[in-house]
C-alpha cells in the first residue's frame, strides 16, 4: 500500500503523515502512487542539468504526472516551496495533456510555486481524451481536471513558465482544461506571470484556459490575478478563456496587456478578465488594468456576454481598429447582465465603440453603470454607454466625450446610445462633447428608431455636439422621441446650486438608494464597481 520509505519518499502517503519530497527524483515517484498525500519540503531544480530519469529524457524533458486512465487525485502541498526547470517539448499528437500534473480527478494542489520553465508542444491529435474534450489542455500546473465525490481545490499557487502550443490546446498558466458534470472546483489566489501563446489555438487564460461546468457541478475562482500577456486565436482572457454553466469569477484582476496586434494571425474575443461566458456565470467585484486589443471583439472584462458581470471596472484603454470591430470598456458584445460597473478607460474601434458594451443585444441589460472614457470610433457607430441598444439602458450615465471620425448620415453617435435601435433608455444622463460632422448625432441618441421610449433622461449644460452647446429638444436625439418627465432640463438647468430638494423635485427618478446627489456636482451612482482596493 505504501511506498518503500528507504528508497524513495518518507511518510506513509496519509494526511496525518504525508510523503515527504525532498529532491527532484523523489517528485517523479508521485506517478507510482497517484492518491496519496504529499509535502515538498525543500526547493526543487528538475532541468536537465540537475535531473535525469527514466520519466526525463534530453527530448521531452519532464513527464506530467496522471493521464485520462490514470489520473492524480491526491493531495500535493508545495508547502511554500518552488519547482524550477519544468521543462516540457513535445511532437506526439497524440498526447492529450501537459504540465507538472498531465490529468488531475477529485485532488488538492496547494501552496507551490513554479519558478522558470517552459512548455513547448505540437499540434494535438484528439486521441484517447475526445471522449471527454474536443480539445487537448495545458497548464503549468495540470493540463485536464475532472471532478466527482470530493472535488478539486487549487490555493496558493504561482507560475512563472512559459507555454507555447500549436492548434487545438486551450492554454493556461495554471489549468488548461477543466470539465466538471458533479462535484466542484476552487481555485483560490493564485498568480500566473507565465507567458502564453499559441499559433492556433482556442480558450487562453492566465488562470484557466476553458471551463465546461455540467449538471450538479460548480467552479469558483478567487482572489486570483495575471501578469503577462496572453496571446491566442480566439477566446483570451486575463483569467480565463471561456466558462460554460455554473461558474464564479470573484475578485480577480488582470495586470498585463492583452495585445495580439503583431501576433501575425487574426485574433479576436480578448477580455482583460475572460475571452466569452456563458449563461449561469457571474464574474464579480473583478478589474483590469492591462491595455486590450484584438482584431475583432476587444472588452476590459468579457468580449463576449451571457452571463452576469457585477461590480466590475476597467481602467485602461480598449482598442481596435479592423474592419467590423467591436469594442467596450466592459463587454464588446453583450447578450447578458450587466450592472454596477464602470469604465475610466478610452475606447477606441475602427467600426463600434461604446463605453461600456459595443453592443447590447435583445436580452442584455446595463443597469446603473457609467463611463468617463473617451469613446471614439472611425465610422458606423459610438456611443458614452453602448453604440446599439436592442434592450434595456437604465440609471447609467457618461460624461466621456464621444466621436466619430469619418462623415456619412449612416453613422450614429450619442452621449449614451449611438443606435437606439428596439431598446428603452431610462433614468440617464450625459456631461459630454458628441462629435460627428455629418453622422446622425444627439445627446442621448445618435438615432432612435420608431421613436422608442427614452424616458426621464437627459444632458447637462455643459453637454456639447461638436463643441457647441445643445439648445433645444431636438438635440437629445437626431430625431423624435417620446417625451416623458425629466427628458430635458435645459431650463432648469443642472448647475451646481441646485438643492437636493429640488434634484427630487424635477427628476423624481432619483432613488437615493441607486444615486448620490450633491449640491456641488452631478449625481454620481452608489456602490457602482470594484468594492476591492488594488495595487
């Protein structure tokens, strides 16, 4: 039941008594017994010039521990102690998965840290883990993770390899793939600052390349953040790739630039914190700092929304500038939730920009979120919120000035929709210059199609299309609107003497629970974005 104490590992593998890892050729031992506990008790070298064995050849270098038929499913303790040298070069397509641990079941990875290495692998061929994936997985830490009776948990855990792939791997600086139909995954704060980088490959992340969560099963990921930048085909996000079903994203943040423009390939979906989610994921209390740019759809948190994002903020710019792109200070393209977050970078896209989705499709919603960004597109459509509304705009506001660039009546600009195409815009309002020569442009909506409901929304005196000030009705959008209580207050002015009596008098959509009113300026939106304070 044990292993041999003398000649390779003391302890008794159980809890109470780990085995016990004090050089590299002890570590290759795990394989032999997979379910079992284990502590690293000092700093590890396994390069090729400290370590060779049977398992680590001058071809392929370390051998990930666990595969489909026989995964790891024990408990691994890195104890604060560092592996250095993973080294990983691999031709065989048909390899399905790679890192320190290759597959991983129902086990514990904690406190280690994985110093310089690199993982370098060819094209995979869908062997034996198409059953499970259509995809092979890499992580430094472990390339594939399934889940049953006990679950998976990985805390306190840093990467600093590299990983560079050919097509059909998602990539991670920790997890590659993670599938999970019962039981449940916790990953904790964890860091990667590994480079990541594939020629064609899918669902990149620093954290975790793709999540599929099914039936009873859930994920969490926690107090977790990247640094470097993370290069991919599609579906790249500071933290991960892609989720699917019942999954948190909470606390997180992203600290590097996410920038394919010399990538040499086409590249699109990047998310400072995830590349796409799905319906049933909420990312919450989460930021990014890096600069994001892609080809196509560009986002500081998702380029791709169905799910719920919470109390999220973005502070550096979003750009794009090929044709057909779609940028936003939080999501590109929105077909969820969004509410309580706010953008302070500028956004910038050859196509469609908007503060904080690109576009807002039939069932997304953006409540009680705002924009001071610079928003800035060549042609087609901007907007200080969204550039097309198909849904629900509701207590948001911008004071980040909007532009187009080029002129044709064809394009749309507004301080808060630039295409209010089915959608209602309600409780809004705007503090900003809208440029646009000739494009159909307003203060609250470049266009609003069928005269749909803007409701209580309005601009400031200080609002301006190109640089001169709006005067009348007619200005709030290029043409008629449905009128209701509060659309302008032109007149009454929205100037700093005005009394907090008097906000509640002539705007009665002013719920104090939403907004914070103030004699000296505008109103500005309570408890919206990040409640963590970053470094």
């Amino acid at each position: 039941k044990y292993l041999c104490t003398t000649t390779y590992l003391p302890g008794r593998g159980t809890e109470s008594s780990p085995y016990l890892i004090y050089t590299a050729y002890q570590l290759d031992k795990v394989r032999l017994n997979r379910d079992a506990y284990y502590k690293l008790m000092k700093d590890i070298d396994i390069s090729y010039a400290n370590y060779q064995s049977e398992t680590n050849t001058e071809e392929k270098g370390w051998t990930s521990i666990g595969s489909v038929s026989n995964p790891f499913t024990g408990t691994f303790d890195g104890n604060d102690k560092s592996i250095t040298g993973m080294n990983i070069n691999n031709s065989d397509g048909t390899v399905e998965a790679f890192g320190l641990f290759g597959f991983i079941s129902d086990a514990t990875i904690k406190n280690l840290t994985l110093e310089r290495g690199s993982i370098n692998s060819s094209a995979f061929a869908n062997s034996s883990a198409s059953a499970y994936y259509t995809v092979g997985g890499v992580g430094a830490l472990a390339g594939l993770v399934t889940s049953g009776r006990r679950g998976v948990t990985i805390s306190n855990c840093k990467n600093y390899v590299n990983i560079f792939t050919q097509k059909n791997y998602c990539n991670s600086g920790l997890l590659g793939v993670v599938n999970l139909s019962k039981g449940s995954i916790n990953i904790e704060n964890c860091i990667n600052r590994g480079s990541i980088a594939t020629n064609d490959g899918y669902y990149n992340g620093g954290i975790c390349g793709t999540m599929q969560i099914t039936g009873s099963a859930s994920a969490t990921i926690a107090n977790c953040s990247n640094y470097v930048n993370i290069l991919g085909v599609y579906y790249c996000g500071g933290i991960i790739g892609q989720t699917k079903g019942n999954c948190l994203i909470s606390n997180c943040s992203n600290y590097a630039a996410l920038n394919c423009s010399n990538m040499g390939a086409y590249c699109s979906y990047y998310g400072g914190i995830a590349g796409i989610v799905y319906a049933e994921t909420i990312i919450e209390n989460s930021v990014n700092y890096g600069y994001i740019y892609s080809n196509a759809y560009s986002a500081g948190i998702v380029a791709y929304n169905n799910g719920e994002i919470i109390n999220c903020c973005n502070l550096s710019d979003v750009g794009n500038t090929n044709v057909g792109s779609t940028v936003g200070g939080i999501v590109a393209y929105n077909n969820g939730n969004i509410r309580n977050c706010y953008n302070t970078g500028n956004i910038n896209a050859n196509e469609i920009a908007g503060g904080i989705c690109g576009n807002n499709q039939t069932s997304g919603k953006v409540i009680q979120c705002y924009n001071s960004g610079n928003i800035s597109a060549s042609k087609t459509r901007a907007g200080g919120i969204t550039s097309y509304n198909l849904s629900i705009i509701e207590d948001c506001y911008n004071i980040g000035d909007v532009k187009i660039a080029n002129n044709s009546s064809d394009y749309y600009a507004g301080g808060i929709v630039g295409n209010n195409a089915s959608g209602t815009i309600t409780n809004c309002f705007v503090d900003c210059n809208v440029i646009a020569a000739t494009a159909s442009v307003g203060a609250i909506a470049g266009k609003n199609t069928n005269k749909l409901t803007i409701k209580d929304s309005f601009f400031t005196r200080d609002t301006t299309i190109n640089s001169v000030a709006v005067t009348d009705l007619s200005q709030i959008v290029s043409n008629a609107v449905t009128t209701s209580s509060c659309n302008n207050l032109l007149e009454k002015g929205f100037e700093t003497d005005i009394s907090n009596a008097a906000w509640n008098d002539d705007c009665h959509w002013f719920n104090t629970d939403i907004w914070e009113l103030s004699e000296e300026s505008n109103p500005k939106l309570v408890n919206c974005g990040c409640a963590l304070s970053y470094e």
